[in-house]
C-alpha cells in the first residue's frame, strides 16, 4: 500500500522565503496554520484574532448583546503564546473571551454552544508536528465557516482591516473549567453506561500527550474501563510522529499484546482522529473507526449518514443492509457536518478516524468514536477481530502527485473520458465508481498536487485503476 505524505511540505517550503510572510501561511477554510516563529507569531496571531472578530461583529451587527468567543488549545507549548495573541485581538475589537484552557477540539465545538457563544477558537495544528501550530475557527453552530465566509475572515486579516473599539469596549477575558464535564456528560447522554460498565473492559489508550489523555481516562472510568495509558500527559511533546497512522502507534499495539486488552485506542493530539486496535495487537486501520460506530448505529434504527467522496465503500456495506443511505460529500469536515445537519443524519465523519454524532457536537469526536465503538462491543459481545471480519474489507490506496491547476483540469478531463461507463460525481474532483471499487482524484485545497484514492475488492483490481490513471498523467504530465 503506498503512504499517504505529509501534507505540510508546502509550509517547510515557504518558511524558507522571507517575504510576504503573511501570504504564505496556509489560509484555509477551517482557519490558518504555520510554522511557529517563522510564519505563525504573535502578531499574526493577534490580526488572525482580530480579523475573526471583526467577522462576527459585521455578521451580527443590529443585536445589542455583546458578543463572546470559547477559546481552547491543544498540548502544544506555543498554544498558550498563541491563545493569548488570539484573545487579545478579540477582545480588541471588543468581543469577549471564554478561556476554556488545554482542552481538545470536539470539547470546544460543545463548549460554544453550552455557553451560547457566537463562535470559537482552537489553537491547534492536529496532527502536525509540534514545530507547527495553528487557528481553527468555529462559528457559533461549531462548524468551520463556509468558503465565503472564510473569504471574509481572510480578506480583513490580509487587508488589517479591524474593528477595533476603544479603550471602554474592549472585551473581556474569563476562564471556564466546565469543558471537560459537560462533554463527557454528552458523550454518556448517547451510550448506556451500565452496559458498557458491566464488561469491565481492558482498555490501552495512546494519546501521544496530547489534548486527548485527561478527558478520555475520565471517561473511560466513568465507562467503567480499566486503561492502560500511555503518553496520556498533555506535555506537548509528542511521543511519536503524532498521526495516528499504522507506522506510529507500534508502541500502543505492544501495550494491547502485553496488557492483553480488549482494544486499543489511539488520539490525534487535539483528539478529534481516533484509529483503532485490535485485542490481538493488530491496528485495523483508521477507516474502520466510522465504520463501526456506524455499524452500531444502523444496527438499531435506518437513517441516513454522510462522508467524504474519499472514505472507504464499507460505511455503504453497512448502511445499505440497513436500508438507509449514505450522503457522499466534498472532502473537508465542515462538508460532512452541514450535510449532516441538512440531511438529519443519525452519523457522519470521516475515512481518517473522525466520527460525528449531531447528538453531541457537529464535530469529529475521538471520545464519540470511542464510546460507541465499546457500546456496540458491550451488546454484541464481540470482540473488535469478530466484528472487523464481519465488516470484511477492501484493498484502500492513496497517494498524491505534484499538478498545477492546469494540468489537473486536464487529467480530469482524459479520466471522464477514461472512465466514461463508471457512475461519475464532480463535486470535488471526480469520483468513479465501478462495480468493483472507486477511484477519486482531487486537488488540495493547500498545495499544488492531486490526490488519489482508490478502493477495490482486492489488490489487482485496484491496479487495474492505479495504472490507467498513470497511464492518463504520463500524457498529461509529460507534454506540457
Ligand atoms: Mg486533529
């Protein structure tokens, strides 16, 4: 199976240039990210906090209530810095600040709404390494703004165009403790505590010290677990390369092995991935984790779910048997939480171990992922081995390749001609799907490359798609 790359090249590229710093942050819908003291400074921070807040204020302008932002970051040590900077130009353009403290991302997402806030603010680059840190906007639904309205945020950082307020508007700065409780008290409202407590499951946990330790082992006590917990402190410096990819959770697959667990499970540093464990050791593969919480789910009720056009065809397997359908969306979390919200889904997330429940937050949730996975253990008394080979599987892979927008207008094009007898969907790129499997080729939102993700029964019908689309970016790639 061919690696996926870290999608973060352009950044190291970009820090090397020493001008216009500010272009050459990552911008994106769900806020900016960067390299810490190169492209990504307090300053930058403040604008950013700023900008933000400038947003809200034209976007609710006429009400009289002041308004309030929740504030969160992961482990990271420059979190606190950059949190600050953020609060700062918030409060400098007189919204008010809610200081959650060091806290996961689906924990804010509760927050904003709990507390009725009109939007919200992670301090967190995911899955990047710690040198990376970033600014992840909420709005006060908990999703990340529209592309439109993200252009707005963008257009008054670049420009400095602030509404700032004087000296007796400014906004204030409180701290709340609450986050932890009240998201745990949500993720215990959607499973049954006295079943999932009456297994006293084993349980090994890697949260590669990240956001994710504190919350999730006093969840899992209160599920009655007994955890094995390894880098559970929330030090920031990370144990292993923190994606909780097959290659860097070795260490929890021992602690699986020796402890003989029942599972084991494995956060992103702000806790919104979750990849799985199997009790023999064995890492399954994050595009499982949706699949079982959704077997879960549809096992009791039909419904409708919603995933990227990029997630595996299992989640199909599973919802069709059950008579509901499944809403296929363009790449990107906010995508798959206004489809969910649209479309009343009963689940929703992602093939990257982002699983979403509405009934707790519109945001991809390691501890949801978690809780629903044990409940469906709990009921069925199966173990994780059982259930994956009831799922069964097919033969993933992705990979990337560098294309300007040109050429990769061109690929597209040559691909629907191609695969012209494949049901085709353009809603980001093109996504084919044939009777044996998919193929979905996609630019980044980030960086001048294509992606490309194919699934199949098994290995050779994959490269039967593999290679015709190689054959498509030799014509292309090399008659420029
Ligand atoms: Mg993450």
């Amino acid at each position: 199976m061919v690696g996926q790359a870290p999608p973060y090249h352009l950044a190291e590229e970009v820090a090397n240039q020493a001008f216009n710093m500010v272009e050459k942050l990552i911008i994106s819908i769900s806020g900016v990210r960067g390299i810490v003291g190169e492209n990504l400074t307090p300053s930058i921070a403040a604008d950013y906090g700023s900008a933000f807040g400038t947003f809200l204020k034209k976007s609710h302008s006429g009400g009289k209530k002041k308004l309030s932002v929740c504030i969160g970051r992961d482990s990271r040590d420059s979190g606190q810095t950059l949190k600050s900077s953020v609060a700062g130009g918030l409060c400098g353009v007189g919204i008010d600040v809610v200081d959650l403290g060091l806290v996961t991302t689906p924990s804010v997402a509760i927050m904003v709404k709990e507390l009725g806030c009109s939007g919200g603010v992670i301090i967190t680059a995911s899955h990047n390494p710690v040198q990376y840190n970033g600014i992840k906007l909420l709005l006060s639904n908990s999703i990340a703004p529209s592309p439109d309205k993200a252009e707005r945020v963008k257009q008054y950082f670049i420009d400095k165009d602030f509404a700032y307020v004087d000296s007796t508007n400014c906004g204030k700065i409180t701290s709340n403790e609450q986050a932890d409780t009240n998201h745990i008290k949500r993720i215990l409202s959607i499973v049954d505590k006295e079943v999932i407590s009456a297994k006293k499951f084993k349980v090994a946990l890697d949260s590669v010290n990240g956001a994710g330790g504190r919350i999730t082992k006093k969840l899992l006590s209160e599920l009655g677990c007994k955890v094995s917990a390894i880098n559970d402190e929330p030090t920031g410096l990370f144990a292993h390369t923190p994606e909780p990819t097959r290659e860097n959770v070795k260490e929890l697959c021992d602690v699986v092995k020796t402890n003989r667990t029942d599972i084991g499970f494995a956060q992103d540093p702000d806790a919104d991935r979750l990849a799985i464990v199997d009790e023999a050791g064995t890492y399954i593969g994050e595009e499982y984790t949706l699949v079982l919480a959704a077997k879960y789910i549809f096992d009791k009720k039909a419904g409708k779910a919603a995933t990227n056009l990029s997630t595996s065809r299992m989640i199909n397997d599973i919802v069709d048997k059950a008579g509901g359908k499944v809403i296929r969306t363009a790449v990107g979390e906010a995508n798959v939480a206004q489809a969910m919200l649209e479309n009343n889904c009963v689940i929703g997330g992602e093939g990257n171990g982002g699983v979403i429940d509405l009934r707790v937050s519109p945001v991809r949730d390691s501890l949801v992922g978690i809780a629903l996975v044990l409940q469906l253990m709990a009921e069925t008394g199966k173990s994780i081995t059982q259930l994956v080979s009831e799922i069964g599987s097919y033969y993933m892979t992705k990979n990337k390749f560098n294309a300007e927008s040109g050429q990769a207008r061109k690929i597209l094009d040559l691909a629907k001609k191609t695969f012209s007898d494949a049901k085709l969907d353009t809603t980001d790129g093109c996504r084919f799907d044939f009777n044996d499997g998919w193929l979905h080729l996609r630019t980044s939102n980030t960086e001048p490359v294509m992606r490309i993700m194919v699934e199949a029964k098994d290995q050779q019908a994959a490269q039967k798609y593999i290679d015709a689309v190689a054959t498509i970016c030799t014509k292309v790639l090399d008659h420029q």
